[in-house]
C-alpha cells in the first residue's frame, strides 16, 4: 500500500512540474507593441495612463524614437491581444506588431 501511494504522489509531482513548466513558456511577464503615428510626448504619456489603468499591468515604457510600447505584466498576469489593440486603436494608432516573444 505505502508503496502505491508513494508511485502515485511522485507521478502527480511529476505531471505538476512540466505543467507548469508550459505555463512558464507561454507566458511571459512583458510584450511589446509597435505602432505607427506615435511621435509626441503627451501621446505617450496618455497611452502609459490608460494600460496603467489595466489590473494585469505592472509597468510600461514608450520609446517615441522607435514608436514601440514595451508593457510589463504583474506575476501571473495576462491582457490579451484584443485589449491591447481596442486600447491603442481607441487612442488613434494603428499597431504594426504585438511582440510576446
């Protein structure tokens, strides 16, 4: 009996640890956005505000020179594609890219 038990913990550790493993590859804690017609500075502070606003948002970084928006997202938190593109379409911007990788 102790020796089942002990067989069967050990499969359901193992099966817990390359579960997560995925998760760990499918999720990433920052993506990028690159988009066109982001040149000012007051667009980029507008922008920050409403991701900042986003639950799942930790940090965000605008680079006017490249017009590419890198957001970092808190621990176990996500903010799908949609979103992202009904937050920077709403704003006036057209995005060429969402980058997760």
């Amino acid at each position: 009996m102790k020796l089942f038990f002990y067989i069967t913990f050990s499969i359901l550790i193992l099966m817990s640890n390359l579960t997560n493993a995925e998760n760990k590859e499918n999720t990433k804690d920052f993506f990028t956005i690159s988009v066109n017609g982001l040149v000012c500075d007051f667009c980029a502070r507008s922008i920050e505000k409403l991701f900042m606003k986003r639950e799942s948002v930790l940090d965000i970084d605008v680079n006017l020179e490249k017009m590419l928006i890198t957001v970092r997202l808190k621990k176990n938190k996500n903010l799908d594609n949609q979103t992202i593109k009904q937050i920077i379409n709403d704003s006036g911007y057209d995005i060429v890219e969402i980058n997760r990788e």
